[in-house]
C-alpha cells in the first residue's frame, strides 16, 4: 500500500529504493550526498570520519525507507537520520563532552550574514569550537531543535543546552569582533 502519491522524481526515486533498485539507491546517494557529508562535516571535525558517518546513515535511510509515509520532507527525514547518526558516532567515540554549570548565560543577538565569504569563515570558526559547544549550536542554530529536543537527544538538562548555546556564542562573537576579514566596524 502506498502512502502518497507520486507526484515527483525524488517521490518515484523513493519508490524505486522500497523495491532495492541499486540504481535508484545510487541515484538517491549522489543526489544528496554532497549536502550530507556538509551535515556530518558540522558535527564530526574529521572528514574522513564524516564519510563514514555518511556512509552508515545513508545505509540506515535505504534500511528505514520503508518508515518514511511521504508526510513531510524526504529531505528532512534523511537530515533527521544523518544528525542522529553524527550523534552516536561522537557518543561512540566519546567525544561528546558536555560541561554542566549552575550559571546562567545571557544570549548575544547577532546580524545577518551578508557574503558567502563571510560565511564560510563563521563556518570554519564554528568548526574550531569545542565539540560540546559546536555540537548544541549546530542543534540549535543550524538544525533549528529545541533546547528540550537538544537535552532528550545529547542527555543533558534543557539548562545545559542552554548554557552550551550561550558559551558557543559567546565564543564565536569575540572570534568575529577580533577578526578583521569578518568584522568591520
């Protein structure tokens, strides 16, 4: 029984990977990999770790494809599976590291980025954060969860998502305000 329509090649694409078509399953692959290694990258520093955080996600999507019901985005799905799986790679590796405080931290309100050079630097300073720090900002601020989802995902309490999301910030201010390629005043 079918739960949606076919309306769309990446809606026939799916369809065909129900049935095991390995074209199709390399289709899919190539169409998204590049945009999903970028995910993996955000979480996993090591390039050569996120191919194979890639590589087992989209192993778990051809093996869950069967769960998607075509209710929302097959492209989120997919994200929502290589986010997760870029998860348990730092937990397996314990690289995870998660620092508690009682303290509160006031949130910074930043401007819009205005350049894809400027991008690409707030990028590459995201990715020199520490991994808790880097982790529960890319939740937050890139994935768009919730400091509640963040805590039920990583194991932590709503108040050290927070705190972690504060920290990141903070960090990331000063490295813009001192760099003089991002900053102009």
């Amino acid at each position: 029984m079918k739960l949606f329509q076919l309306n769309s090649t990446t809606d026939q694409l799916i369809e065909r990977c129900r049935e095991f078509d390995r074209k199709a399953q390399h289709e899919l692959y190539n169409r998204f990999s590049g945009k999903f290694l970028a995910v993996c990258i955000r979480y996993v520093k090591n390039k050569e770790e996120a191919e194979e955080v890639l590589m087992n996600g989209f192993i778990k999507v051809f093996n869950k494809i069967e769960e998607f019901e075509g209710g929302g985005s097959f492209e989120g799905w997919m994200r929502k599976i290589m986010v997760n799986e870029s998860l348990n790679h730092l937990r397996y590796r314990k690289n995870l590291f998660i620092e508690k405080e009682d303290e509160e931290w006031a949130e910074p309100h930043h401007a819009p980025m205005e350049s894809k050079e400027t991008t690409s630097a707030l990028l590459q300073m995201i990715q020199e954060l520490p991994i808790g720090y880097r982790t529960v900002f890319n939740l937050f601020a890139i994935e768009g969860y919730g400091h509640r989802e963040i805590g039920d995902m990583l194991g932590i309490d709503e108040k050290t998502s927070r705190s972690q999301l504060s920290r990141a910030r903070k960090i990331l201010q000063e490295r813009v305000t001192e760099s003089k390629y991002l900053y102009k005043p």
